[in-house]
C-alpha cells in the first residue's frame, strides 16, 4: 500500500517560487495552509529548502534529500536520493497514520518528484517577482484541477492568491487487446 505523494507549492503568476534561497513574499494565509497541509506528516525536501527554513519544523517529521553524506542536521532524516526519501516518507506515512506524503520543495526536488506526485496543493500568489527559481503550471493532460478558491490579500498578505487543488489522472495503461 502507498500514500499519496502531494506536491506542495506556492508559485507568483510568473512561475516563481523563489529567490537566493529565500521565499519572496510575506504570506500569512498560505503559511496557515502549508500548516494544515503538513503538520503529522513526513515531509520531503531538498536541502537548500531545508537550509533555507533553518531548523525542523515542530509537529512534522522532516526528510531532506542530499547527496552530502556529512550533512546530518539534528532532528531530520536524510537521504541520499529522491527514490530512498519517498520510500523513507512513505515507511512514516504509514507508521503515522498519515494520509499523504508532502513534497515541498524546492524546484530541483519538485521536478524530480512530478512523475511520481497524485496530488497538487499549489497557491498562485498574484504578483510577479523576479526570481531564480520556478514551477511549471501543471500539465492538463495529466493533472485535472479538483478544487479553486480565491482570497483576497488578508491583514498579514501581501499580495492576493488563489487556492488551486490538482489530482493526477488515471494513468494510461496502454491500449488493451481482448
Ligand atoms: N514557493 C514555494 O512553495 C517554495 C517551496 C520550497 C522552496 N522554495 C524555494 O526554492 C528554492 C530552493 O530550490 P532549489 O531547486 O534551489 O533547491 P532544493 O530543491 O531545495 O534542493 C536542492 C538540493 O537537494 C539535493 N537533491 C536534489 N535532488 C537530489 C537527488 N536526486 N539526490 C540527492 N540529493 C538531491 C541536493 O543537495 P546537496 O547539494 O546537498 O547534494 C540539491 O543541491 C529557494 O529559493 C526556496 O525558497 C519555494
């Protein structure tokens, strides 16, 4: 049995989802959401992300790929790659009782992760940075956008954003001879 793998993301209207190893915006709505999304799960990230936030988050557990093997922060699992980290995240998910395994970064892991994601959980944050680092918009003929709600910039957001829910298609098993 396997848990869902789940992209997790925020993305500007022009594909960017950071900058020098930073996030660029001040979003207090979407870090509520990323809360929701991944508190008592087992998160997969690359380790720039994980050195980018700087410590484990608190309510989650936190694996993070790298190719280091002398980068052992205390308080997370690593792995030396993508297939051993979702295998890792997959092995917690179950001993959790967690419903998905999220991926959340950044756009190396992202990429990689993308054959292999069911859902995703993007925000598209309206504005357009400069930045370094991007998503795709996911493609339609493999993805189907499941659920949309927009919000307009709360006290604490900076700018306004939307809520998009993606889920993988069936996967085409081929033409069936009968
Ligand atoms: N907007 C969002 O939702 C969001 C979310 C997360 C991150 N971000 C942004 O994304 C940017 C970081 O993304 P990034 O693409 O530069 O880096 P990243 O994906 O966070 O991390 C890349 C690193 O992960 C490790 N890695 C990746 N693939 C691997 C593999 N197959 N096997 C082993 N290790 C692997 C390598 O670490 P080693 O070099 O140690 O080997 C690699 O250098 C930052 O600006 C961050 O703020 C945005």
């Amino acid at each position: 049995m396997s848990v869902p793998l789940s992209i997790i993301v925020a993305v500007a209207d022009n594909g960017v989802i950071g900058r020098d190893n930073q996030l660029i915006w001040r979003l207090r709505s979407d870090l509520q959401r990323f809360k929701s999304l991944t508190l008592g799960r087992p998160m997969v990230m690359g380790r720039k992300t994980y050195q980018s936030i700087g410590k484990p988050l608190p309510g989650r557990e936190t694996i993070v790929v790298t190719r280091d093997p002398a980068f052992r922060p205390e308080g997370v699992l690593t792995a030396a790659n993508l297939d051993a980290a979702i295998a890792l995240a997959q092995e917690r998910a179950l001993a959790l009782g967690a419903d998905s395994v999220p991926v959340v970064g950044g756009g190396d892991v992202y990429r990689q992760a993308m054959p292999a994601t069911d859902l995703i959980r993007l925000t598209r944050v309206h504005c357009a940075p400069e930045g370094d680092t991007w998503f795709p918009d996911p493609d339609p003929v493999l993805f189907a956008e499941t659920g949309r709600e927009s919000h307009p910039a709360g006290p604490h957001d900076e700018f306004s954003f939307t809520f998009i829910d993606y889920s993988r298609r069936p996967r085409d098993e081929g033409p069936r001879w009968s």
